[in-house]
C-alpha cells in the first residue's frame, strides 16, 4: 500500500538568487543541515549534472542553446517550483535570477507561497578567483551575472547575506533567523 502523509498545505520557498559562484550552493547544503524540517534542494545546475539536456549541435535551429533551448529549460525549471511546492515540499532554490521577467515569471507562479527571498551577494574579485580555482566555470560568468545583467537591481530582498568570506556557521544561521522572524509581506509577491 502506498504510504499517504498526513496533508500539512503547500511547502515554503527559500529562493538563494547570487552569482555563479557566490556560494548559494554551499549555502544551500549549509541551510538544509541547520533547518530543523526537512527541504529539498532544487537547482538548474541539478538538472543539467542528470544528462537532461541534449548535446548543443548548432548555433542555429532547434539545437540553438540561447535561442532555443535555454529559454524552454528555464521556463520549466520555473514551472517545476509550484509543482513541488504545492505537493507540500518545502524547497530550497539555489539560482541566478538573470533577468527581470524571470522574477516576475516568479512573483506570478509562487503568488500563492509562502516565498523568502535571500540576495547571496560576494566580492567580485572573490568571485573570480573561486572560477579560477574550480575550473569548471567560464571565468567572468560570476562577474557578468552582478555587472552585466544587474540580477540584484530586479527588486528588493527579504534578506540580504555578503558571503565573501565563505559561508561560516554564523552566517547560515542568520539565513535561518531571518527566516524564522519573516513577516507575511513576501517581496517577490509584490512585484507584478
């Protein structure tokens, strides 16, 4: 017989919106370990690491990763949220919210929500020498996610975290504090 949990209504929504490598995957670990319910780490990179995606084959046509492809993956990475969330799954979401209609693609598909939305900020010369240091990213990625496409200008944040110096105990803690304390007045709710 299929087990069936007891009903506990929609999950809650910690979103991590920083650049690629600011350390929202670290904090993400960080946060479910210190979090006393159980939550699901969701990320587009997870997604990517499955072997989902089909090998990119032209610059053009179908196969076109920016024109095609990409646009398609993230709307139903966005759409998979509500999916999650309204079976009762408490989710954290590690992402690079790169342009302002993807928060507002956001505000409009977690309307009903409980949304905390967390601005994982990091020196930018910190955040090129951890690409350099991993090797698997594009330098300069991290960099153009802050100063190219401004994904921290796109609205306010329910907190803010500056993880520069790594993601300490202290620093996690406060996540889950200001967490704890939030009011019923969600930022990405107010957006559209």
């Amino acid at each position: 017989m299929e087990p069936i949990p007891p009903a506990r209504g929609s999950g809650r929504v910690i979103i991590l919106n920083g650049a690629s490598s600011s350390g929202k995957s670290t904090l993400a670990k960080a946060l479910r370990q210190a979090l006393d319910e159980p939550f699901l780490y969701v990320s587009s990179d997870q997604f990517v690491a499955s072997g989902m995606l089909p090998d990119r084959r032209d610059e053009e046509g179908p196969f076109s990763w920016w024109n095609e492809m990409r646009p398609r993956f993230f709307k139903g990475f966005h759409q998979c949220l509500p999916a999650l969330a309204g079976a009762g799954n408490d989710l954290i979401v590690e992402h690079v919210i790169e342009f302002r209609a993807w928060r507002e693609s956001l505000s409009r598909l977690l309307a009903d929500f409980d949304v905390f939305l967390v601005g994982v900020h990091c020196d930018l010369a910190e955040i090129d020498r951890r690409e350099r240091e991993r090797g698997d990213r594009r330098i300069g990625e991290g960099r153009s996610h802050v100063e190219t496409d401004g994904i921290h200008t796109f609205g306010p944040y329910d907190y803010e975290v500056d993880t520069s110096d790594g993601i300490s105990t202290a620093l996690t803690r406060s996540v889950v504090t200001a967490w704890h304390s939030r009011g019923t007045q969600r930022v990405l709710r107010s957006q559209v």
